[in-house]
C-alpha cells in the first residue's frame, strides 16, 4: 500500500489541531453533530468505526489522554503521540508513504488488472484502488487544494458547492469597532440564528466574533443572516433587572453587570444600551427602560459582514455528493476502486473532534474494501 502526500511533511493538520494536543475524537459522537445534504450518510461509517475503537487504538499505543468540556479528548502531552501512532500502524501494515509528491494526472485503465495510472513528480504508479484523501480547502498556507474535487469530476462524481466552515466571523458596520474595542475579551453566551444556537464561549477580535459559540455558528450561517447574542443566558433577565431596583436602588446598572461580565464590555452596552442613564440610580429607571435593557442584553443582534474564509477555516462544507458513493465502502457507484474518505466529502462535524472522527471512521470504512 502506498500513500502519495503532495505536502513536505505529513499530518499538518493532526499536529497544529487543538492547539498542538490534538482534539481526536469525542466521546458524544453523533448524526446529529454532522452536516450533509444526506444527513443520513455518515451513520454506517461512525457506527462500524466508533469514538471507543479510536480511543482503544489511542490507549493501545499508551497516549494519555484527558476529557475537556463536551467530551472533547485531547492529548496529555502533544499532537505529535496521535501521528506517531498512526505512523506506527502504517509500518506494521507495510504502508509507504511517500512526500513530495505532486499528483499531475490520473487515469483509469483496465490493462494488466491495474485500474488506476497515477502520474506524479515522482514518477509514475499504479493501482487497483485509489482512495482520496486530499481534506478540502481550509488553511490553504498548510497545502490545502481543490483536487479531490477535481478528481471527482474527471470521474463525473458531483460535487455539492463548497464554503469555509468552523470559522470566525467579520463584520463592517458599527461593531467591528466594538469589537475592536474588546479584542481579547471572552464570555460565555448563547449564539443563534434563526435555525440553530450554541451555548458556548464567544471571543472578541480586531475582526470580528470567534471562540467556539462563532465557530460553531459559522456552519449554519449564510450571508445575509443577522447573528443574535444572548449575553445572559442562565438568568431572567427582566424579573433579574427589577430585584436589583428593589434591592440596590442607589446603585448604578454597570455595578449590578460587573460581577456577571467583563468590564469593558459592560461599557459598550452601556453606552448603547442606557447611554442616558448611565449615572442614574436604578430607582430612577422606569419599567419600560429595564424592559428595553433586558431585551438588548438577550438578543443582541449582529449583522455579520462574512466570514474569514478558507484562510482560517478549520473544515470545508460540501464537497463530494454522498448520493454518488457507497455508505458502507465510500466507493463510487459509477467508477469501481474509487473511493473518496475525509474532508472531501459531503460530511462536516462539529467542533470538538467530530472532524476527526469522520476522517478515522470513513477511512476504515474504504480500508477494508480498498
């Protein structure tokens, strides 16, 4: 078996993933934590293929390991333990892995039983099965290409139309000054659409909104979308906002904010919030005004420029159509010994090691047909 990497070094991605330890899989693997225009697709690879096969795999090799929030597993130590041990399985299974080397053209062909001549700087090879696991087109600085959406095409595969996912957001209205304004500042909120929300935390940026709750987002967002900020979301905020009156009627709203949320962004919803009111004493803000606040503070609600883009996306949405492949094998319907893994293919997770696991599940799914 041999693997044809166009990149200088293997496994970019494995080693700069979960800040260098490498978030491999979750113990809350799902369906539902994945996105497909056939959202039943991924079912047959991740059951036969699970989070506790990896994880077995994981403590074969003696990694240790430790669970984060959502059961998100990372490694004690460094990313490099997940890529060495997959490095260690490929030489047991005898696999040659070969850099450097720059895919130029692939043809099929039924000479000599060979199904595949794949053409490369490195010279020529063939093969009777030919998998693709070329990922998509986040962090192009890290090699990322469209070829496995090309090669799908030269086989007449569709290919369902592709955007950045898991990415932050941008904006170029008013609050990207705001934002700006508190670049560094993190809180934990709830961040929706009309669709979809997440419970999660939010970090402020020169750019724009990221931290897991936009990243998050970001795979169910579409331009146009207004986002909406709930800063508060484990209180009742009006029934909230009129025992403070009660109870701390000399006191200023900011005092009453600061033990909840940052200080500097207490200060920018001031200023649009109660902007009037801002050294008033809470005895004096009328019902309709604490209405008004309470409403501002859940659902703050942004208007998202775009996003970042592939530049810092962390997946790729879209990509090969599920319905031209096998569920079971991930092969093509139409062209026998094509098989497309990962990535490339209609199937996103969420954050928190979902990705991964897609990518371990449905490349033991082709692996044992290939």
């Amino acid at each position: 078996m041999l693997v044809l990497d166009g990149s200088n070094k293997i496994g970019k991605k494995i080693l700069m993933s979960g800040g260098g330890r490498c978030n491999f899989t979750n113990l809350h693997i799902g369906p539902e934590c994945y996105l497909s225009a056939n959202p039943h697709f991924c079912i047959s690879a991740l059951q036969r293929y699970n989070q506790w096969d990896f994880i077995a795999l994981v403590e074969k090799h003696r990694i240790p390991y430790h669970e984060r929030k959502h059961g998100e597993l990372f490694c004690n130590d460094s990313a490099s333990d997940i890529l060495a041990m997959l490095v260690a399985e490929c030489e047991q299974a005898r696999v040659r892995i070969q850099t450097h080397c720059e895919i130029q053209s692939i043809t099929a062909t039924g000479h000599d039983g060979q199904r595949f001549v794949i053409r490369t700087g490195k010279g020529e090879f063939s093969a009777q099965s030919l998998v693709v696991a070329t990922g998509g087109l986040s962090i192009p600085t890290m090699g990322a290409s469209g070829l496995g959406y090309d090669i799908a095409r030269q086989f007449n595969l569709p290919v369902l139309p592709t955007r950045a996912g898991l990415v932050p957001f941008m904006f170029t209205d008013a609050f990207k000054a705001v934002c700006d304004r508190l670049s560094g500042v993190a809180v934990d909120v709830v961040l929706s659409t009309a669709q979809q929300a997440f419970s999660e935390t939010v970090l402020f940026t020169h750019r724009g909104l990221s931290g897991p709750a936009a990243l998050q987002l970001s795979n169910y967002w579409f331009p146009g979308q207004p986002v909406v900020i709930n800063l508060l979301p484990g209180l009742d905020l009006l029934p909230w906002l009129r025992q403070q009156k009660k109870d701390h009627p000399r006191a200023l709203l900011r005092t009453q904010l600061a033990p909840l949320l940052p200080k500097s962004l207490v200060q920018e919803l001031q200023a649009l919030l109660w902007p009037a009111r801002a050294e008033t004493a809470l005895a004096e803000f009328p019902d309709a005004a604490l209405q008004g606040i309470a409403d501002g503070l859940a659902h703050w609600t942004v208007k998202p420029s775009g996003t970042e883009g592939y530049r810092t996306a962390e997946v790729t949405l879209g990509g090969v159509d599920t319905q031209a492949l096998s569920s079971r094998t991930m092969e093509s319907k139409t062209q026998p010994g094509l098989y497309f893994i990962g990535e490339v293919v209609d199937v996103t997770g969420h954050l928190g090691g979902f990705n991964f696991q897609w990518a371990w599940s449905s490349g033991h799914a082709a692996g044992q047909c290939a």
